[in-house]
C-alpha cells in the first residue's frame, strides 16, 4: 500500500445525510436490511495501490449511505492485504461508526499453501477467519461466507463448520457463493436442521450473465434466502468504456485480466445498443445495469468495485432512476437475446 504519512489528514466525519437517499432491501426472510449498493474490496484496495484512494473511496461510500463492505481472505494482492488495509481504516476513521458497518468476508480459494490453505474443511474456514478478525482488527464479522463449493470436502462439514463459526459469536451470520441450485439446496437443508439459517448467496450476475434465473433465484426466492449479486457490469463490458474500442489502459487490453478482447468484440454491438437505451432514460450504460438488476425483486444488493471515489459516486447515482417502463424492459430483453 502505497502511503504518504506527512500528509495531513481531517479526523473523518461521515455526512449526517448519509440515509437520505440509499434504499435499503430486506435480505430474504431476515430482519437484515443491505444497501441497494454495497461496496466490494477486491480490487484497489491492496498492499501496491494507493492508501489515500482506499481511503477516499470508503468515506465517499459510507456518506452515501453504503454501509456493507465486502471483504475476502485472498482480495489484495498480495493475499490479506485488503483486509489490512480496511482494518487499518477501521481503526483510524470507522471505528465509531462500527455498529452502522455490515462487514462481511470469506473463505474457499486458495489462501496459503499446504491442504489446510484452501477448500470447505472446519481447519480452513475457521483459520482462516480467525486470521481475517486480526487483519481486520475486529471481534467478529457480520457475514462470513464459504466462497466456493468444494467437491473434496463433505458439505455436511463445510455447512457445520459456518453453523459453529456463528455459535461461537466469530459471525452474526453466514453465507454461500458461487453454489449451484443442487449445492444450494442441499446447504440449506443443513443449515435448517443445524438451526442456523443461511443468511444470503453472493452470486456472479449481470445482463450478460443471466445463468442465475434459471434454477437458482427462484430456489432463494423459496427459501427465503437473499441474493447479492458481483460483477454486475461484466468486469466493465457494461461501461461506456469500450463504445469505441479496446482503450491501452483498459482491462480488456491486459493480458492478466478476466476481461478478454474477444468479450468485447462479442458483445460490441450490444453495449452500443444498451448505451443508447441508458441516454434515454438519462443514466450511463453502468447507471443502466445496476438499475436493471435492482428491479429484480429476489435481489438484496448489488456489489460494485470502484478506482476512485468519482466513479463510486456515479455508479451510485443508479438510485436516482430504479424504474422500467414495460417498454425499456422488452427492448432490454430484444438487445440481450441477439
């Protein structure tokens, strides 16, 4: 993490307004309530990127009334390194305002080496969190996740550890991702006879990854189950950022990123499409794609990244039109069945 520690800083201060705006939805049959956006810390919050961006970001989401962040044992890089430095923030500018923050994290990838460093075993999902409560410099998190199935590791182990993780108070509440529908099912089945409901299901969702609405949403949607949906602007595919190519400094044109060129050469005719749809209803293609995922009523929240407190500021300005004419809707669903 890059830090210039001589130059000042103002105690933070977060907006008195901060709940003017932001609705919050009712996480399936919970008594919890998340943000319709909530903040995601896998990318630039990490020991090379810049502190005081970190920083700025995190205040700017909490004075808009984002009050989930969203953590996991490997985002950085390195591994660790972004629950570091949110737990270096949480002791300088957050740790009165704690009992506002439903911070969550997870465990399922690869973490450190070795067969206890990675998958859905008791060994791993309980040291692992225990050393993310220490980065995190926190006596418990509100959500922790397994962040992925693990086909070596009886589910029955992996769903008796999270129940015991919230009965030792290290978790208000627990959650999956990454499930199919049958995983899915089978989890909550555990979690009801261990009496430990499954709180929420981060799932990968988008306009153009709408696997999900096939078994999975409306299984949650059953079960009384929320969803917080990721990547919901395909790693920027959904962004005007490639209306007029594959910019030098864009993901697509980095060989080392999820994003390939051949994504937006597939979609190109699409995004052009959709961005026209976004003027005229007066947001960006971004605002667009996060609104369009908020009016599915099974979703809780949307997950979103940012590099700069600008751009969280205009992905957050996506509330100010949540609504579809019937019409938007049916040329939505024309553009993405081509």
């Amino acid at each position: 993490m890059k830090i210039n520690d001589h130059a000042p800083v103002l105690p933070y201060q977060a907006n008195t307004q901060r709940y003017g705006n932001m609705p919050y939805r009712r996480v399936g049959n919970s008594g919890v309530q998340f943000p319709a956006l909530s903040l995601g810390l896998w990318h630039n919050f990490g020991e090379h990127d810049n502190f005081s961006n970190a920083r700025a970001m995190l205040r700017t989401a909490f004075d808009l009334g984002i009050t989930h962040f969203d953590l996991a044992n490997n985002y950085g890089p390195p591994y660790g390194s972004a629950e570091s430095t949110f737990g270096r923030l949480m002791t300088t500018d957050f740790s009165h305002y704690r009992d506002e923050l439903f911070i969550s994290s997870k465990a399922g990838y690869d973490m450190w080496p070795g067969p206890y460093g990675v998958g859905g075993s008791r060994k791993y999902l309980v040291s692992s969190l225990n050393q993310s409560l220490k980065r995190m410099g926190l006596d418990y998190v509100d959500l922790f996740y397994h962040h992925c199935p693990d086909d070596e590791t009886p589910i029955e182990e992996t769903v008796g550890a999270l129940d015991s993780i919230v009965r030792q108070g290290k978790a208000l509440y627990v959650g999956i991702s990454n499930y199919n529908a049958e995983q899915t099912r089978q989890a909550l089945n555990l979690f009801n006879q261990l009496g430990t409901p499954c709180l929420v299901h981060q799932v990968r969702y988008s306009m153009f990854d709408r696997a999900a609405e096939q078994q999975l949403m409306p299984l949650l949607d059953d079960k009384g189950v929320g969803l917080i949906t990721f990547s919901p602007l395909a790693q920027g595919l959904l962004s005007d950022r490639y209306l007029n190519g594959i910019p030098k400094d864009s993901r697509a044109a980095n060989s080392k990123s999820y994003l390939q060129q051949d994504s937006v050469s597939q979609h190109l005719s699409q995004i052009k499409l959709l961005h026209l749809l976004a003027q005229a209803r007066g947001q960006s293609l971004s605002q667009m794609a996060l609104a369009w995922i908020l009016d599915k009523p099974e979703v809780s929240s949307v997950l979103i990244g940012a590099s700069s407190p600008q751009q969280l500021i205009d992905n957050a300005n996506a509330i100010a039109n949540l609504s579809f004419s019937e019409q938007e809707l049916q040329s939505i669903g024309e553009i993405l069945g081509q």
